[in-house]
C-alpha cells in the first residue's frame, strides 16, 4: 500500500480528511507534522521551546530538523502506508522526502486539495480542535444548545482548543507562505515523476472524502 501525500493549505481540510482515511482502513497511520511539534510543545522539550516561537509568527521550522523528525517518525511506523499531512512543504522538503521514500523503497500517491483563500480565512477563524482526541471543526457547531457547553462528537470530552496560530494576523501569513512554495512543489513532484491530483476541498466534508478516494483509486490503475 502506497504513502499518500495530502498537500494544501492551511485549514484545507487535510487534517479531517487524513482521520476519515485512518477511520476507513487500518493499514494507515496519520503523520502530521504540526501535530508532532505541538505535542512537543505540551511537553516542553528543547525541541518544543524551539518551534514554539516559529510557529507562532506562522513561520517554516529549519529544513532539516523537520526532515529528521518525518525520517525518524517515519522508521517508527514501518509497516503501514503513512499520511502526510503538513509535509513536504517545500520544493527542498519535495526533494527530502522523495530521497527518503526512495531509500525505504516506498511510493506514494499526492493529493493536492485547494479552497479559495476567503473560505480557509473563514474556516481558520473559527476553527477549533478538541483538546482530547484533535478532533477538528467549527467552533459554533461544537456547542450544545441545551447546556451551551462543548463536547466533542468523537470522544465525549468537553475542552476545546483555539490554536494560537488560528489568529486574525497569523492566518494571513501562514496562507502567503504557503502560496509562496505550492508552484514550485508542484514543479519538484513534476521532475520526480511524481503525478498531483487536484481534490476540490470547498465541498462537504463527505464529498471531498469521496473525491480523494477515487483519486487514490485512479492513481492506483
Ligand atoms: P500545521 O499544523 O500543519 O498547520 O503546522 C503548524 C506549524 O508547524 C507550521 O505553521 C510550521 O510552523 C510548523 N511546521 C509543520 N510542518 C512543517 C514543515 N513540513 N516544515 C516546516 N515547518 C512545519
């Protein structure tokens, strides 16, 4: 079974779509590289004081150190397709992580998801992710009406967390910057021979999932 890589920006909807992947079939395990620094942020290592400060200013971390982590992550998970969600997010990271699948003999397909860039601010807006599980959607539907407290669809728990990069100054610039590097890694999986299919990620939740299926399906053939 093949690597998928889930390219887009933020608040696209790669994080919700890799969890119905995971959802749907076991022989995936869910790397999200935003995911793996935040949890190093709770912990408070070195590693977490570092990216803290980044990624709060919606900055990229150094290129190799974040290779190193997918590498190591990567190694640790052996056995199962892996779901790329926030990385590669570079033409560099393309030629990183196509190194690396080369050398473990894996293949991928790439999925490339795009919204319009006032949906992902509105989305980013009001995002907000569930302190237990990480599960993600909008801060109002996450309401209960009756007790007008947040519970989480998924795993019950009531605390919800607005991230710190969700915030009106930084969307801006997480958006720019990833609209900064997206041609140019389109051009990097190009030269490698690597095919991009484009998902059309303003749709529901459901029907996005359905495209990205048949992608994979196709891409399968
Ligand atoms: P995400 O959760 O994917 O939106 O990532 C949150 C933040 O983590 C980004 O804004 C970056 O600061 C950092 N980050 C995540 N993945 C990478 C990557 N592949 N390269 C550099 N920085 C990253």
């Amino acid at each position: 079974m093949r690597d998928v890589v889930l390219l887009g920006p933020p608040g696209s909807g790669k994080g919700t779509q890799a969890r119905l992947l995971l959802e749907s079939s076991n022989h995936f395990v869910h790397l999200s590289t935003g995911d793996v620094l935040r949890g190093e942020i709770k912990l408070g290592t070195p590693l977490g004081r570092e990216a803290e400060a980044i990624m709060s200013r919606g900055e990229y971390l150094d290129e190799k150190l974040i290779t190193a982590i997918v590498k190591d992550w990567v190694l640790q998970h052996e056995g199962k397709a892996v779901l790329f969600d926030g990385f590669p997010r570079t033409a560099s990271q393309v030629d990183s992580f196509v190194g690396m699948e080369k050398a473990l003999g894996r293949a991928c397909h790439v999925i490339e998801m795009t919204v319009s860039s006032d949906e992902l601010r509105n989305r980013l807006m009001r995002r907000c992710v569930c302190a237990q599980c990480g599960f993600i959607d909008q801060k109002c539907s996450l309401k209960d009406d009756k007790t007008n407290e947040w519970v989480c669809p998924t795993c019950g728990a009531g605390e919800v967390v607005v991230r710190s990069d969700d915030s009106a100054g930084v969307i801006g610039d997480r958006l720019a910057l990833y609209d900064r590097h997206i041609e140019s890694i389109r051009e990097r999986l190009k030269a490698h021979n690597i095919s991009c299919r484009a998902v059309d990620g303003s749709r529901s939740v459901l029907a996005v999932r359905e495209d990205i299926v048949a992608a994979l399906q196709e891409g399968s053939r």
